[in-house]
C-alpha cells in the first residue's frame, strides 16, 4: 500500500515483480540497465513510471519497443509495475571533488 498525496493507491508488489520478468531484458533484472537506450527503473518514482508507461500507451510517448510493451498492459498492471520498481532503495554517493 502507498499513500501518495493523502491518497491511498493499491498495488500489488508480487504481480510487479512477475510482470517486471519482461522489462529485465532492457532494463536489467534488477531494475539497473546493462543497455545504454533503456533507463535505470529501480527506486524511480511511481508516478514517473506510471505517467510513462500511460504516455506510452497513449501515444503520448513514443519508442519502438515501449509502445509495444505498453499497449498490452491494463492500469492496474502499470500500477504494480510502478509500484514494485518503485520499492527498490537507492543510495547515492555524491563524488568528492
């Protein structure tokens, strides 16, 4: 369960995770992109997932294999997907200079 905004919003993690067998290609398996074209996913905000993933179907967004993958996906399939990349905790090291 995620509040965002006062809002409660449902997702199922486990679902995200199975659904998320099909991203690892281009965007690695643990959510970190071996591939130059396809964006890091782990800890990336859910509302930036979703809203792209929404986009791409739309046909708001456009990428050759994106808009394909996303067509297919139902709202509540890009909600889980958002929400599972979303749990992954990042840390950062800010470089010494």
């Amino acid at each position: 369960m995620f509040v965002i905004s006062g809002t409660s919003v449902a997702a199922d993690l486990s679902n995200g995770k199975k659904l998320s067998i099909q991203c690892s290609v281009c965007h690695g398996k643990d959510g970190i992109s071996r591939n130059p074209e396809a964006p890091n996913l782990a800890g990336m905000s859910s509302l930036y997932i979703e809203k792209s993933l929404v986009d791409y179907r739309k046909g708001i967004r456009h990428d050759r294999r994106m808009s394909l993958i996303a067509a297919a996906l139902s709202m509540e399939q890009i909600k889980d997907l958002a929400a599972w990349y979303s749990a992954f905790e990042i840390t950062v090291r800010v470089p010494e200079l």
